[in-house]
C-alpha cells in the first residue's frame, strides 16, 4: 500500500505540559544525570534558576503527547506494528526550569515512500506560556512494507 501525502501540512492541537520538579529529578536520575542543576533546587537557584534544570533531552517528555496523535492519526496512515523510530533532531533555544507551563504543538511535514518503506517526519515545536519558542524537535519514523 503506498503512503498517503495528503496528510503533509496537517498541525495537531497544542498540549499543554507543566514541568514538575520531581519528574525532571526523576528524568535526570534515570538517564544518570549527576549534575545537580537538575537534582537540587537549592543548587539551580544558586546558580540563577527558579528550580531545577531540566535536561536536554526532557524535550522527549513534553513533546512526546503532542506528537502521538501523528502517529496514529488514519488520514497519516502509519502501520505502528511496522514503524521504527528511526530519530530526533531537536533545537533548544533555552533550558526549561521545573514550575513552567509549556506547549507543544505538531505538524506532518513530509511523507515519502522509498525503497517500500514510508518515511514520516513531524515538526513539533515548544513554547514558554510568554509565547516565546523553547525547542523544536523534527521526529523521524520509518515503516517498513509500505
């Protein structure tokens, strides 16, 4: 079946995450962050902070929810059994802080089909509650048997 490219252009409704301290501590624990800008508050407001830091790659936590409905959206067509994400290429224009309210919003912008595989990649783009962008994130997924 081919890949439908219909769907390139669509944006997905916003969703809001709010940043809490004990996920990014958690996040950071995780991943084994021991930089204690994300681990103690008392330690990210010496440093100028309102709360801890949370780090880079938290933009997979709160671009995550907004990128889903890409993914299964029927009009995008993608086959989850057969999907493989294959990569994120992010752009961080500033640390985020626990205690902020972000948004984050998706958009398709391209499908192709090469070699019967289908190709997907989505925009998603986070902003502060001032409206100013914090991170955009291009996600990459590739279905195999297109």
């Amino acid at each position: 079946m081919p890949v439908n490219t219909s769907a390139v252009g669509k944006e997905y409704p916003p969703v809001v995450y709010a940043v809490g301290r004990e996920k990014v501590k958690e996040y950071a624990s995780a991943v084994g962050e021991t930089n204690p800008l994300h681990l103690d508050p008392a330690a990210a407001r010496a440093a100028g902070y309102d709360d801890v830091v949370a780090p880079p790659m938290f933009a997979v936590v709160y671009q995550s929810g907004a990128v889903m409905p890409g993914i299964f959206d029927p009009e995008v067509g993608i086959d989850f059994a057969m999907m493989v994400h294959s990569g994120q290429d992010f752009r961080w224009e500033r640390v985020v802080v626990a205690g902020e309210e972000l948004t984050t919003q998706a958009k398709a912008v391209s499908i192709e089909e090469k070699g019967g595989m289908g190709f997907y990649d989505f925009e998603v783009v986070t902003k502060d509650a001032g409206g100013a962008t914090v991170c955009t994130g291009i996600w990459k997924m590739i279905v195999r048997g297109v």
